[in-house]
C-alpha cells in the first residue's frame, strides 16, 4: 500500500487563465478510500488524471510511496486506473480484457490463468470468462474493469466517476460491491465523484474541490456538520444548508436542525411548548410562513419564508419526518425553532467559517 502526496499541484491549460487544479496539497493515508468531490468543472478529474500521469502539471510535485513521480509514465507509477466508460476491448473476451495488462507487463503467460480467475473470483464474475463485453449489464462491464485493473496488483487505484452510467438501482448495489472490494484488497484508492452520496457513503475522507481548489479535506462527518464555507455548506446536503443574512453575518442551519416545537412536545405547536425545546439547550424561535410542501415517503420538505424575529424576511427550508400529520397548508404560520448550538457562522465577504456569534436571538 502506497500513501499519495501532491504538493503545490497547480495545472493551468491557456497562459493568462485560471488554472483548471490551483495549489493543491493533500496527503492519503495508507489504504485510505479518498474521495474527491465537487461539481462539473471543479478540476477533480484533472487532479487525478496529474496523479495518474496522463496530465503534466505546470507546477508542483507529485509524490507515490515517498518517490517523485512527475517524471514517470503511468505504468511506472505502479497505478490502476478505471474510467467512466471503463474503456474495455468490445472485441476480447472478458478473459483477455483482464489480461490485457498482464501480457503488456510481460508477466509469464504461464501466470495469467492463475491471476485472471483471482481477480475474477474476488468480483464474482468467474462464469463470464468467455463472455464478450457486449452481452455484460452495465455492473458486470464495471467489474470487469476492476477486475482489469486489481490483477496488476498496483501501489494504488483511481476510480474516475465508474458508476456514472449506471441506474440508480444498480449504483447502489455497485456501490456496495466497491465498498467490499477496498475493504478486500485494502490498497490506497482515489475515487472522483460529483455526487455526494456516494461521497458520503463510501469515503474516509472527502475532499470537496470547486474552481479548482480544495475548499476542506474532512470525515463525512466533518464535511457535513461542521462546514468551512458557504460553498461547502450549500454544496453538501439536499436540501442544502439555511444560509440567512443577520446583521453583518451569515448564519447556517441544516433543515434537519431547523423543526416545528410540537416535534419534541409531541402536541399541537403552542407557545408553552418551547418548554420541550429548552430541554435540548438555548434555541432561536421562529414563525415560519409556508409557502409549499413535498412530501418524499419517508419524509417531508417544507419551504417558507420566516415572520418577524432574529431571520425576518429570510427564506428556509425544513426537513422533518412524514409521519408528522399537522397541516401545512399554503400561507399558514407555525412556530419553529433551531437549537443555538446547531447555528454556524459565516464571513459574508469572503464565504469562510467564523466564530460563534452571541444573540439576542428573540
């Protein structure tokens, strides 16, 4: 198992433009599964594609196992790479799709059967051998080109977006067979993705990237609780975070925080019940005017504008269990409240986290 290191990575493609990867420093830990997360554009793949060998950084260095690597081609890198596409051979077995780099690795042809019906054996996928490309689903063909890549037996594997063209049915599952596949082989794995349940399902820590930064480097739990800007805070999370402006700050609650007081009295929403409230610690109250509903199955989104308080005029979202029975009805007012300890903080000038801020919150 190799630990991954850049250092200062920056790649820019047109002088005078901004750079598509800019000063980016990360270290993995042994067999780590790092996520990189961001939306389209961010330069999460471009970092990859650096770390793989497949783009020349304008600066930085890159760094696998303690060795330099910027000056190695990718098979010296001791890398694994599986695309998108998953870029199998339609003309070849699945035998020889596996294969194939062992026979560009010179390995002894007397050892390719022995390796090719591990790996396939590993990824459940022994009885289509002699299979070709075309007669696989989506989540065979993805275990082929894990199965590609494993055989290799690499320092350590990049995963660029490999459950993109999969339904969503078939992504859970895929996801699931991935998360037992690195538990198995235990080797370091980068895995790039712009969607965030993947990211916080299978990660050990996400590093979330827009405009060609890493903006923070967390646990799932990090990323999600204690956000380090607002691109973070929005980014992560449906519905996103409650970003309302108060005085010469911006303060965030998720929706999940942000609930009728009837939840913890367990009665009708009336002023005695922030009583059951104050049992959770100091809270902000808040009318909330309802402007609409959705309700998901198990729970319900609700979208309202807050009446008079602390967050006067600011639009918010709550998300509560649909199990909840009162009315929501369209312009009708309820009393809400957000527990003081669950509020962040945030620079409106510059996005970035702040200090606590004190009240008054009434």
């Amino acid at each position: 198992m190799a630990i991954v290191e850049t250092r200062n990575l920056t790649k820019v493609f047109k002088q005078g433009e901004l750079g598509a990867v800019n000063d980016v420093s990360l270290t993995t830990e042994e067999g780590e599964f790092l996520v990189f997360l961001g939306p389209s554009g961010s330069g999460k793949t471009t970092l990859l594609r650096m770390i793989a060998g497949l783009e020349t950084p304008t600066s930085g260095e890159i760094l696998i196992g303690g060795q330099r690597v910027n000056d190695l081609s990718p098979r010296e890198r001791r890398i694994a790479m599986v695309f998108q596409s998953y870029a199998l051979y339609p003309h070849l077995t699945v035998y020889k799709n596996i294969a194939f780099p062992l026979k560009a690795q010179k390995v002894p042809k007397s050892e390719h059967a022995k390796k090719v019906e591990w790996a396939a054996g590993l990824l459940g996928i022994g009885k289509l051998l002699d299979r070709k490309p075309r007669e696989l689903s989506g989540g065979e063909r993805q275990r082929v080109a894990l199965a590609r890549a494993i055989v290799r037996e690499p320092a350590v594997f990049l995963l660029d977006e490999p459950l993109s063209n999969l339904d969503a049915k078939l992504r859970a599952s895929a996801r699931e067979e991935l998360e037992h596949f690195h538990e198995s082989v235990g080797t370091t794995t980068i895995y790039v993705t712009h969607d965030q349940v993947e990211a916080m399902a299978m990660g050990d820590r996400i590093v979330v990237m827009n405009f060609g930064e890493v903006r923070q480097i967390g646990t799932p739990a990090d990323v999600y609780d204690e956000p380090a800007d607002t691109f973070v805070a929005t980014f992560l999370g449906s519905p996103p975070m409650n970003l309302v402006r108060k005085d010469d700050v911006i303060v965030g609650f998720r929706p999940e925080h942000f609930f009728p007081v009837s939840v913890l009295a367990g009665r009708a929403a009336m002023p005695e019940s922030l009583r059951a409230v104050d049992r959770e610690g100091p809270y902000v109250p808040v009318n909330l005017r309802v402007s609409h509903e959705e309700y998901l199955g198990s729970e319900r989104i609700l979208y309202g504008t807050v009446e008079g308080g602390a967050f006067q005029g600011n639009k918010v979202i709550s998300r509560m269990p649909s199990t909840l029975a009162p009315q929501w009805d369209s312009g009708s007012i309820h009393a809400f409240a957000v527990i003081e300890r669950h509020l962040k903080f945030y620079d409106p000038a510059t996005g970035k986290r702040t200090a606590p801020r004190p009240g008054p919150w009434r």
